[in-house]
C-alpha cells in the first residue's frame, strides 16, 4: 500500500468516526481484515424507505436498515477504469433502483477516484432513499421503467435526515 493511499485511509477512517458522531441514521465500522486503517467500511442505514421487489414481480415500499460496504481499494485515487463507479459499493439487502442490479451499485458516470468517503456516504444516501436515480443510463433497466412510471411514488418515499443538524452551506 502506497503512503498517499495509507494516509487517505486513514482520514477515511476519521471521516467514518464523524459520520456516526454527526448521523443518527447512519453506521459505518471500519473492517479490521481489510487492513489498518481500513480500505473496507460497512454501513447500515436506518429509516429510509425504499423499493424491494418480491420474487413474483411486486414492489413495495420497505423502511427494513439497507446494509452496504465501501471499498476504496489501492487504486481508488488514481484509477483510470471506467468501471471503478461499480466497484465502491457494495449493497447486502435487496433494493430496487435504478442504480443497483444485485449487490453491485452504479455510482454514476460522474464519479470520480480519490472521492472522500463522506462524499461517497452521501450519495449512497441520496440513492437509497431514492432522492437520486438513473432514468436514462439506468443500471437496472426494469427498475428504470417503475421508476419512470412511479416517479411521484418514488419522490414521496420517506428517509430522515441524514446529518443531525444542516450543514453550513
């Protein structure tokens, strides 16, 4: 592991820290076999509700935690691979959006390498509690379609504020 990639890191870990000090909704453990400071960190989410589609087909609203993990592998802040947006996140329960297909989570064609975990953080957020989804270049085309003809359902759905208290702007 390079020093720059230790030291990002290491602040990731610190960022990690604040964000469960600053969120009442949000966990995140940093995981002691990927290493210290930890390249992976596990989250769990709680009150934001989101789509589950069920074996048959159905999709109903769930308020169930969303577990997820955040990898910031080696090449995390120098990666030129255009795949590294379905790299990061990782999602353990089942979503339907737009963004997910299986465990695997687009984090969009806009993200870039060496973005700071709390940046990472709350775009999850932003996706799972469906305040950001792709309709165009959609991961999960099936979701895409629901979403597209459930957009005002999608919008209403209910998450509580990530952070504590606004931050400045």
């Amino acid at each position: 592991m390079s020093a720059v990639h230790r030291s990002f890191l290491r602040e990731a870990e610190r960022e990690a820290q604040a964000c469960n000090r600053e969120s009442g909704v949000l966990r995140l453990l940093g995981d002691p076999v990927s290493g210290h400071p930890p390249s992976r960190f596990h989250g769990l989410l709680r009150e934001v509700q989101h789509f589950v589609r069920e074996p048959g087909g159905a999709v109903h609203v769930s308020d169930d935690p969303i577990p997820f993990s955040i990898h910031l592998p080696e090449d995390y802040l120098r990666s030129v691979d255009p795949a590294l947006q379905f790299r990061i996140v990782e999602l353990h329960a089942p979503l339907f959006h737009p963004n997910v297909r299986g465990p695997l989570v687009c984090m969009g064609s806009r993200f870039r390498p060496g973005t700071r975990l709390r940046s990472v953080v709350e775009h999850v957020y932003a996706l799972f509690a469906s305040h950001v989804f792709a309709t165009e270049d959609a991961f999960c085309p099936e979701a895409r379609d629901f979403y597209r003809r459930h957009t005002a359902r999608a919008r209403s759905l209910q998450a509580a504020p990530l952070w504590r208290r606004p931050l400045a702007a």
